[in-house]
C-alpha cells in the first residue's frame, strides 16, 4: 500500500466512525446527492434548478439565523441552533 492508499483507508475508517456516532445519537444524516456540472444547468427547467441549488447550498438544518435588535437600534444576525442545549453540537458557550 502507498502513502495515498493508507490516507484513504485512515479516512474511510474514519468517516463509518463518525457515521457510527451520529446513528448511535439519533443525528439524521445522508450521503450527498451528485451535483450536476454547470455545463448541464442550461437546459434545466426551473424545478431541477431549484433543486441543483439546494444541493449546492445545502447546510445544517438544526442551526438558523435569528434577527436581533438591541435597545440603541443596533441589529444583525446571530446563529440559532435547535439543539443548543446538547453539549458539542452547536458550539453553544455556555
């Protein structure tokens, strides 16, 4: 085996850990879909470029954006998590 070989077997190791771990806490999760080439978009109607735009700007579902507004009229965004509460998922510090 080569260097790339056993990097590649290290991560495949790796990756069915991980997978291991997120079935073993409830955590849903899925292979990614392929993504189309660019080259290929033109002839898309407008459902399948809604859904190649999902696929390329898919994230976490459990963390959101919230709109904030303090008293001195500032505003912004801050993330929202779902499972705040669930130490080591949404880096909450508290």
């Amino acid at each position: 085996m080569t260097g790339r070989d056993d990097e590649l077997a290290r991560l495949r190791a790796e990756n069915a850990r991980l997978i291991t771990l997120l079935e073993a806490h409830g955590i849903a999760w899925q292979t990614p879909a392929p993504i189309l080439k660019p080259s290929a978009t033109l002839s898309l109607t407008t459902d399948e470029k809604v859904t190649l735009f999902g696929q390329l700007f898919r994230g976490r579902t459990d963390v959101y954006p919230v709109r904030w507004e303090s008293k001195a009229g500032k505003s912004g965004y801050s993330p929202a998590c779902a499972n705040e509460w669930r130490p080591g998922v949404c880096e909450n510090p508290s």
